[in-house]
C-alpha cells in the first residue's frame, strides 16, 4: 500500500464495500485500489483481498461468496475463464516456523485459464495451477500443479487427469449480486 488512505479504503472496502450488492461497484473499488480486474468477471459478496493492487484477474472469472485472496506476499494471477468456488483461500505469504523471529516468507500465486478451485480450496504461496486442472474442494495445494491435473487431500496429490479439449467462456453474473 502507497498511503495511510490507501490502507484505510481497502480495510473500509474488506468491512464495507465487500458487502454490497453491486459486481460494479465491488470491481470499480478494487479497480480504485489497484487491482486489474478483466471483462466479465464476478467476485461475489464476502470476499476479502488483501493488497489489491498485486491483484491481477482475467476475463471470465468468478470468485465465490467468501474468498479471501491474500496478495500480501506477491502477486496473484488468475487467467481468463476460472472458476473459483466460494470459501476458497488464496495466500501468498507465511511464515518460517524454523526462523528463530519468525521470517515472513511470500511468493507469487498463478492460477491458468479454465482452472477450477473447488469449495474450501486453498493454494498457498509460490503455486502454479496449470491450465484446466482441477483442485477438489478441501484441498490443500502446496506445489504446482501440472495442466489439466485433478489434485485433492491435504497436502493436494494427484487423483486424475482433466480433459483437454475445454472450449467454455465463464459468464456468470447475476444481478444484485
């Protein structure tokens, strides 16, 4: 963040504007923060993003009810047409816990186009997801996850494999949502 007003607008918009029933004016706040946010995308209510301006979405992306999107350690880029279902968490920062003060660690997050990140998913610092993979709800993604691969558990292994011939362009957004 640039400013103590910049700091105060996004926690003003992760209590408040997070909360209003409008993808417009959710998206232009974030846009305001920095964020690039692509056509046709929809981040529905609840979702917290931490550090917007390392925020970069695609086109054709939706982001379910009460995400969290943690930028704090890097940058977060999602490719056009994903799927992020609600309650799915994105970090791309931790901790070392063998740090005698306990070293902030970050890194970047990319997530390719025509992913899906299941329900109470979450993908922590320096993941790739490839192209058309699949992390099942619950999982817990701590290494790249190779293109059109289905990956589940805790920590996230592979269960299958996707097709490849995925053609959909996501456009989901319902009014006064």
């Amino acid at each position: 963040m640039n400013s103590r007003f910049d700091h105060l607008a996004e926690v003003a918009f992760n209590g408040i504007g997070t909360h209003i029933p409008s993808h417009r004016i959710r998206q232009a706040w974030l846009r305001h923060l920095g964020a690039e946010i692509g056509e046709r995308c929809a981040i529905f209510r609840g979702t917290t993003v931490l550090e917007p301006q390392n925020l970069r979405l695609g086109s054709g992306i939706v982001v379910g009810e009460r995400c969290l999107l943690d930028a704090s350690g890097g940058e977060i880029f999602i490719e056009d047409n994903v799927n992020i279902s609600s309650d799915v968490v994105v970090m791309t920062a931790d901790h070392d816990i063998q740090s005698s003060s306990f070293e902030p660690r970050g890194g970047p997050v990319h997530v390719g186009s025509r992913a899906w990140l299941a329900t109470r998913s979450m993908v922590l610092r320096g993941v790739e997801v490839g192209e058309g993979a699949v992390v099942a709800a619950g999982a817990v993604v701590v290494g790249d996850v190779a293109p059109f691969t289905l990956v589940g558990g805790v920590p996230a292994e592979v269960l299958g494999e996707r097709t490849h011939e995925l053609t959909y362009d996501i456009d989901h957004r319902p009014p006064f949502e």
